[in-house]
C-alpha cells in the first residue's frame, strides 16, 4: 500500500515552507516505493486547503488526515506521522 503525502506550502514560501517541501523530496527518495508526495503550492492549492478546513501552510497531510499544521515538523515529527499513516 503507499502512502499519500500533501504538502502544503505558501506561494512565496516561507522559510517553514522551504524547509517542509525541502524534507518532503528527503522523505520521497528515503521511502520511494511505498511514498507518494503531492506538493501543493500558492493559489493551485486552494480548493484542496479550504476541503480539509486547514487554517495555515506549511501543512502535511497523510491518507487525507490533517498530521501538521502551521509549523515546519523535525525529521522525527514527520516520520512518526509517516509512521502513522502506515510507513
């Protein structure tokens, strides 16, 4: 089963958003097989932003469940919501 992985990020990014979509290219090579990573960036990102009701960027969401919201996560957050959602 993979896993699906939204990212969320501001168009321009923030340093936060920089940084998440930066982790997320780690995360799509380090789990490549079992990882899809969809990045959704600035206004194309919008119809999907306001569907799960999120409130800030940057912002993960994994197999349509809000993870985090409003900060850049550390290595070990994102892996453990990873992990969550079957990682």
């Amino acid at each position: 089963m993979t896993v699906k992985m939204e990212v969320f990020s501001g168009d321009p990014p923030c340093p936060g958003c920089l940084a998440i979509l930066a982790l997320a290219d780690e995360f799509a090579q380090k789990y490549e097989s079992q990882l899809e990573v969809v990045k959704l960036i600035g206004e194309e990102a919008t119809a999907k932003f306001e569907e799960y009701k999120l409130g800030c960027v940057p912002a993960v969401v994994v197999n349509e469940k809000i993870r985090i919201e409003g900060i850049c996560p550390s290595r070990t957050t994102l892996a453990n919501a990873l992990r969550e959602g079957g990682i």
